[in-house]
C-alpha cells in the first residue's frame, strides 16, 4: 500500500469501493439509548460542497469549519475487522462512514490535501471509533480498531466522487498544508 503524504510520492492509483451517506444520527444524541433507525443510503456517485460536506447527508453544513465534512474508510481494514470477528454478513456501511477506499493509507494522509477525482479535501484527523462500533458491528471492534478507524476531512472544492478507479494526487504534503 503506497505511504502518500510522506514525500515517497505523489500520485497513486486508488479504487471507490462503496458511497454512503445517511439523513440522520443513529448514534450521535442517543448516548445510554437504543441507535437509531434511519438507513445508511449507498450511492454510486455524490455531490461534494466545499466547506459544506456530502449533499444529502447529516453532517451536511454541520458547523463552520467542521473536520468530518466527509469520512474515508479503508476496505482493506474492513477485511481484516470481518476476517477478526469471523463476520462475512455485514456491509462496511455499518460503520458509517462514507466513502469506502482500496489502495491507500489513510492515516498518511492527515495533515495533507489531497485530491481524487477532481475534488480537492485536507485530511483533518482520525476518525476515531466509538463504544457504538462494538454495537453496531461486534463487541471487541472498538478497541480493534483503535488507531485505524478511517480518515475525517474537509472538502475544499465543489465536485462528485463516484465508485470506481481513481487516481489520488497530493496536492501539499502534511508539512507544507499546516505551514
């Protein structure tokens, strides 16, 4: 898996595996509560708002400056998560996060912007995983995934992702985009 962000390169092929978004919280709110119930909608293909977020999603227009305006997770961390617990029956949507990725390491890119397909984004943080991941997938997937849970970022220009080959490009490297 190519290291990008750390100066070995600065472009490399990438595949969008699975688009999520969902209208409302199911976890967010419901502390010491049941999750909620409204359904993770899968697309091929999403309108990105810079500054805003993903059209149609709950955190769309969330705050100023908010760091998850959109959230990447590695379908590969997901194979190992499934092959850990030995569950083949749940979609990595169940993680809710919205746009599945093959191909990069995502926690390289914190600090970096970044772009795929035409839509530019600043890796903010990780996307740290909560008591509800043990709820939601199984007991035990929290701590699992602790450190490697996805990538939050902002989206710094208009334009649609959609699943399939992509190419990702670094635009300034961690160092250069907090200078």
């Amino acid at each position: 898996m190519p290291l990008l962000g750390t100066g070995f390169c600065c472009s490399s092929d990438v595949q969008i595996e699975q688009i999520f978004i969902s209208s409302e919280h199911n976890f967010v709110g419901h502390h010491g509560q049941p999750p909620g119930t409204s359904p993770l909608i899968e697309r091929e293909r999403i309108e990105c708002v810079a500054g805003k977020g993903l059209l149609g999603d709950r955190y769309f227009d969330h705050g100023e400056d908010y760091k998850g305006q959109i959230t990447f997770f590695s379908a590969e961390v997901f194979e190992r998560l499934c092959a850990h617990f030995n569950i083949r029956e749940k979609p990595a949507g169940i993680l809710r996060r919205n746009v599945i990725v093959s191909g990069v390491d995502l926690l390289s890119l914190i600090g970096c912007d970044f772009e795929i397909q035409a839509v530019q984004f600043r890796g903010t943080q990780h996307c740290a995983p909560c008591e509800w991941m043990d709820v939601a997938f199984a007991p035990g997937a929290k701590e699992f995934l602790k450190g490697n849970a996805g990538l939050r970022a902002k989206i710094l220009s208009d334009g649609e992702l959609r699943v399939g080959d992509a190419q990702l490009r670094i635009v300034k490297e961690a160092a250069a985009a907090s200078a």
